[in-house]
C-alpha cells in the first residue's frame, strides 16, 4: 500500500468501526447480481455487452470470517488462510456465471506495469508483477484487487478486448488508464472512441485525505488538478503554509497543528484522463460508493487498517458461441 493510503481515517461520515453502518441505499444506482450468497455489482454499460462477464465484488458473504461475519476476501492477506480465499474466489466466479473461466491475477505494487497475458496462468503462484491487464484472448479472466484504490475496467466493443485496471494515487499519478488504453491501441487497435469504461466502487472525496506531497504532484501533471481536491489546494500545491497564527492562539502551549491535509477524488482525476484520452464521456460509468463509508458492503484499508480483506474487480471475454 502506498504511503498515503496507510495514514489516519477522516471522521467526516460513516461510523466508528466495529459500529454497524445504518442501512443506506445498497448500491446508489448500480445493479447488484444476487447469486450463491453473494452480491456482486455490475456496470449498466459492460452489462449490455453481451460477449463479456464482468463484476465488482462485495463483502459479504464467503468462506473468510471478518468480524464475526461472513466475509467474500478475494486477496492473499496475513490474517486469512489461503485455502478460504481461493474458495472464494471461486465462488466469485461461479456467482458470475464464470465458473470456467480461470483467473489471472496480479501482485499489484501501484505501478504503471501493464500485463497482456494471452492465456491463464497454469497456477496461482505465478501472478506477474504488474496493476492493469489486458487481453484480446478469450475464456478466461483478469482481476485487480482493491480496498480503497480505484478499480476500473475498459471494453473495446469494436475489437471485443478488455482491460482491469488498479489505480491508487501512485498509479493515477502515472495515468496508468491512459496507459492501458494506449496498450490497447499498439496491440489490439483499439480507438477510445469504441471505449466503454467502468469506474467501481473506491474511496471517495468524502474521505481520501491526502497531504501536500500528493497535492503538488498532481497540480504538476494535471491542468484541471484543482477540481479533485477540496481543502487548501491552491496553499499546499503551491508549497505555501497556511496561516499559522490563528491555529496557534487557539492551541493549548505545547501543542502542535496537525499539518494542513486535503481530499482527492481519485475517480474524477481517472474519469478525466478517460476523457482526455478520447473516451466519450457518456460511455464512463462511476460508482459514487465509497468504500470508508460503506465498510458495511466494501473494504476499506483507509479505515479498517491491515485487517480488511480485498475486493476484485474482473473482466473476461466469453467462449465464442459455435
Ligand atoms: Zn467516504
């Protein structure tokens, strides 16, 4: 996990942990599959593509146990056994009508790797290093883990490829989306244009607080930087201090001011990358949950700590029909 994912939760929203979530609106605008125990979101856009199979996992559910619960963990973490977790996964895949299908996963390190594979590895051990797929090929399927950072898969309708995309704040940085779709360009000759995009579920703006380091990289790379932040963004981007004295005449002696933090959306900066990469906008579909919010449905790094388990989000082109 990057650096920045690992500090403190925001208090804005949601409940403590351990307190139960009241029951909000489930899934604010997605469908959900119900199958197998199981709940699994699903973009309107992939899901009128009739050639793929695509899904955003969700918590519940499963063979792992979380808090008491039930729990669908889909990432080799210290706290589960691995036994549970690829029983999971296979759930997973059965509960998304993919029981065939095998998987390739990734050993993510927030990079801008960019893995084609041409075929599903013989096992599990042999996850590449790397934070998108890309595939033309058909029967199997590729999957990102996540527990805060923003999962995103692509569908080439004109070329029938696809990609699963990882993308935290590093790897937005590096426009790892953009990067995958020029991959897909160089070897499938895929047009954004014919691009349909789904950003799923990650943390929000509500509670992805970030400091001054993040805040001027991304005022660097990114002209629109400015729309994805709330707090003192233009301050920190611009390595200015905020004002002190007012902080300090209201502190106790001794007592240091937290240093100034901002939020980012994460999902608008990847939205617009799509955007500016040719993807029209009215063939990017986005989650607004959030996964620090909802930890009743989603795990989230940011607020459980090293203790949550790991959505997936996968993609595959089916068998053609004979
Ligand atoms: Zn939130």
């Amino acid at each position: 996990m990057a650096r920045a994912m690992k500090t403190r939760t925001a208090k804005r929203g949601g409940s403590p942990r351990g307190v139960a979530t009241p029951r909000r609106k489930e899934h604010q605008g997605w469908p959900v599959r119900r199958a197998g125990g199981l709940r699994i979101l699903e973009s309107r856009a992939l899901g009128k593509l009739g050639w793929l199979v695509h899904g955003f996992s969700t918590r519940p559910g499963g063979e792992s146990v979380l808090d008491g619960k039930p729990t669908l963990n889909l990432g080799f973490t210290d706290w589960d056994e691995r036994a549970r977790v690829e029983k999971n996964r296979a759930a997973f895949a059965a509960a998304l009508g993919a029981r065939k299908m095998p998987l390739v996963a990734l050993r993510q390190f927030h990079s801008d790797v960019i893995y084609v594979p041409s075929a599903p590895a013989a096992s599990p051990e042999d996850a590449p290093r790397a934070d998108a797929l890309a595939t033309r090929a058909w029967g199997f399927l590729l999957g990102i883990q996540t527990a805060d950072c923003v999962p995103i898969l692509l569908a080439d309708t004109r070329q029938r490829a696809v990609a699963a995309i990882h993308a935290g704040w590093r790897g937005t940085l590096a426009r790892i989306a953009v990067k995958a779709l020029g991959r897909m360009r160089m070897e499938f000759g895929t047009k954004p244009a014919d691009v349909v995009a789904a950003i799923g579920p990650s943390i929000g703006r509500c509670c992805y607080e970030v400091g001054a380091e993040v805040a001027q990289a991304f005022a660097m790379q990114f002209p629109p930087a400015a729309d994805w932040f709330d707090g003192p963004f233009e301050q920190l981007s611009h390595g200015e201090e905020p004002l002190w004295l007012p902080w300090l005449t209201m502190m106790p002696p001794g007592h240091v001011p937290p240093p100034p933090r901002v939020q980012l959306d994460l999902r608008a900066a990847n939205r617009w990358q799509l955007m500016d990469a040719g993807v029209p906008e009215s063939q990017i579909d986005v989650s607004d949950l959030c996964t620090a919010c909802r930890t009743d449905l989603l795990f989230s790094y940011r607020r459980e700590g090293a203790k949550t388990g790991r959505m997936m989000a996968v993609i595959g082109v089916r068998a053609a029909k004979k």
